[in-house]
C-alpha cells in the first residue's frame, strides 16, 4: 500500500512548477499504478497553453474557476468546482484560471516526475528506467 499526505510532498521533489502552475506528483510511473496522480495549482488570472502528445489526462477541478479551450475547434468550455474534463483525443488546450483553480489530474501513460513543458506545453514520453510488466 502506498499512503502519502500532500504535506509529504510539498518541496520536495515532486513539487515542481513554473510562473503560472504548481504541479505536487502525488503518484508516478515508479509507484506502479498504471497512471500518475497529481495536485495541481493554476494561479488566478494565468494562461497556459498544452498540448499532451503523449499522454491522455483527466482533469477534475476542485476549487476556483476558469475555462478550457480546445484550439483546433475553438469550443470553450467553463470549468469550476465540481466539473471534470478528459482530453481524449490528445486535445491541444488552452487553460484560462479566472481565480486559482486547485485540480486533481490523472495521466496515463503514467509521469515519471522528471517532465517539463516542451515548447508546444506537451510533456515528452518518459519511460522509467524501472517500468515493466504490470498495469
């Protein structure tokens, strides 16, 4: 069993972050879930552009409010409190935080912790050295 607290996470290591987001990896590729886990932060009045080439994310907004565009069809949709989104198809979006929004993502393939935006805000595949078998 894996237990950990937020508390465990903040400043070390798998708090990581940029100007507009923090993003604390709850669980990643060596915890061998199948998926990564993540507590994420995006400060008020912030856009961020991504793009997940690579992975799949679902993204469930717990506190604040914003909205999501998918670029190649320009639908925008609002996002608050209570609201989950899933980018399916590899959706390239645009994330608007109105006031800081607090959102629990799920990427599979998992994180390995050690990603970071590329230039088109996708994360690059990374495969843990450890990754094998198991789901």
């Amino acid at each position: 069993m894996i237990v950990r607290t937020l508390e465990d996470i903040v400043g070390s290591d798998r708090d990581v972050g940029a100007e507009t987001w923090t993003s604390r990896r709850l669980l990643l590729a060596d915890d061998r879930m199948g998926f990564s886990l993540h507590d994420t932060v995006i400060e008020a009045g912030t856009t961020t552009n991504m793009w997940y080439q690579n992975h799949l994310e679902a993204v469930y907004c717990i506190e604040g409010d914003g909205t999501v565009e998918l670029v190649d069809s320009g639908e925008t949709f609002e996002i608050r409190a209570g609201t989950v989104y899933a980018l399916d198809q590899h959706d390239r979006h645009v994330l608007r935080a109105n006031t800081r929004m607090r959102m629990v993502c799920v990427f599979n393939p998992p994180c390995t912790g050690a990603e970071t935006h590329d230039e088109h805000g996708a994360y690059p595949l990374l495969v843990d050295a450890g990754e094998g078998g198991g789901g």
